[in-house]
C-alpha cells in the first residue's frame, strides 16, 4: 500500500478562500495566507491552490496572491487557473509555486502539456479533469472545461490516458457531481483512470467524513484532496492520517 498524500485545495475568487458545491453557490472561507499556514502546521502533505474563476473570466493567475501563499507554505504547493501558455506558467512557478495544474488550456490544446514539460520539467506539471458522468461514453464519463462549465463531448478515460503519455505525473479528475457535495469522491472515475494511467491520480470532489478518503484511496487513487471538510473543520489532517494507517494505509 503506498502512503495516501493529504492535499487541502485552496479555491480562490477574488483574492479570498471560495468554497463551493457543484462549481457554484460559492461561500467565503477565509483568507489563503492564514489557510495555508495552518494547514501546513496541521500536517498537510501538499497543498493545491485553484483560482476558479480565472479562465472563464479570460485573465491569469493573480501571481501576488501566489506569492504571499507560497511564502507562508512549507509543503509542496500546487497553482492552477488561468494557465494558458508555457510563459504563464513560467510566471506561476517564478512566483511561488512547485507546480503548476492545466486542465482547459490543456484540453484545447494538447501541446500545450510537452511544452510545460520541455521548459520546466515533469515534475512541475499536473494535469485536471473535470468530469462529469455521461452514459453515451464509453468510460461513462466526459470531459469538462471552462470551470465545468463546457461540455466537450470527449470521454474523460481517453484523454486521461492521453494526458499520461505525455509523461504526466499526476492526473487530477474532479467529479462535477461531487464537487462540494461531502457525498463521497466518485469511485468508478479514480478507479478506472488508476487502472489506465501510469501517473498519480488524484481523489478531488466529494470528501465529506473520512471514509470517504479512504474509499477513494481503496480505489486507487494516491493522492487525496479536499476543501470543504478541512475548511469549516469537519476533518483533522492528523486524525485521518491515524484513521487511514489503521485501515492498511
């Protein structure tokens, strides 16, 4: 059994900690310096920071926000969200962060993934999913961009495992449905993209109570990331990291 990452996501709206459900009905939750200093004295393994806004509203990351957050973290430090282009990733990274995470710009276009990787390495690169289930495909899942948004008609499986012959280390597909919801991650998604992919993937949309961490990390998935839960304090970092290695992890 490998030992599951504990990740807590920082959604960000203007500057602030954002939490939604479903990608909408957003509620404040704080500010991303003081989030994120407490969740590396909590005992965070990684920490993922998703400006949600940011390519729907066609702009970029908000780099000051990145850098502030990136001082006060002393875990590795994950930046996504109006992304576009090797060069504004590069700024990212100049700010702060370890990695950076593409997912729309990524989407529609693809060499967009060896061109992060060619300028700045494998490790500085995470792809995300949104998905979405939909029965007509064959995976029973489809993609998603533009914040979830837009539907692409293309089955989140396949370019999953197109996104991992690129090289990507890790895949972060989010359940549309989940998202906010605290009803459980979506198992048969993690599942099958473990199965097809090399790279990490990464549990994100759903996490309400612990078993649901260790449901997704059953299914496959190694690193485990959440929001809500750990935002208005529903789960202790330290107490799921005692839960999961009680139950094999």
């Amino acid at each position: 059994m490998t030992k599951p990452i504990i990740m807590p996501c920082l959604d960000m709206q203007n500057g602030r900690v954002v939490k939604g459900v479903h990608f909408v009905d957003i509620a404040d939750a704080g500010d991303p310096v003081a989030c994120a200093q407490a969740y590396c004295k909590a005992g965070a393994d990684e920490l993922a920071m998703l400006d949600i806004t940011a390519t729907v509203e066609n702009r970029g990351t908000l780099l000051e926000v990145v850098k502030r957050t990136s001082e006060a973290c002393t875990v590795p430090f994950t930046v996504g969200g109006g992304i576009h282009d090797v060069k504004s990733a590069g700024e990212v990274l100049r700010a702060g962060a370890n990695k950076v995470s593409v997912s729309s710009a990524a989407f529609r276009n693809p060499e967009l993934i060896p061109g992060i990787i060619k300028e700045f390495g494998v490790d500085a690169l995470t792809v995300a999913i949104d998905v979405d289930v939909n029965p007509a495909l064959p995976s029973g899942y489809e993609v998603y961009i533009d914040g979830g948004r837009t539907a692409t008609g293309a089955d989140a499986v396949e370019w999953a495992k197109r996104v991992d012959g690129y090289g990507v280390k890790v895949i972060l597909p989010t359940s549309k449905a989940g998202d906010g919801a605290r009803t459980g991650y979506d198992l048969p998604v993690i599942k099958a993209m473990a199965q097809a992919c090399n790279a990490k993937i990464v549990a994100s949309g759903g996490a309400g109570k612990m078993e649901h961490f260790l449901e997704a990390a059953q299914a496959g998935a190694e690193i485990l990331l959440a929001a809500s839960v750990f935002h208005f304090h529903m789960v202790d970092i330290g107490e799921l990291k005692a839960y999961l290695a009680q139950n094999g992890f």
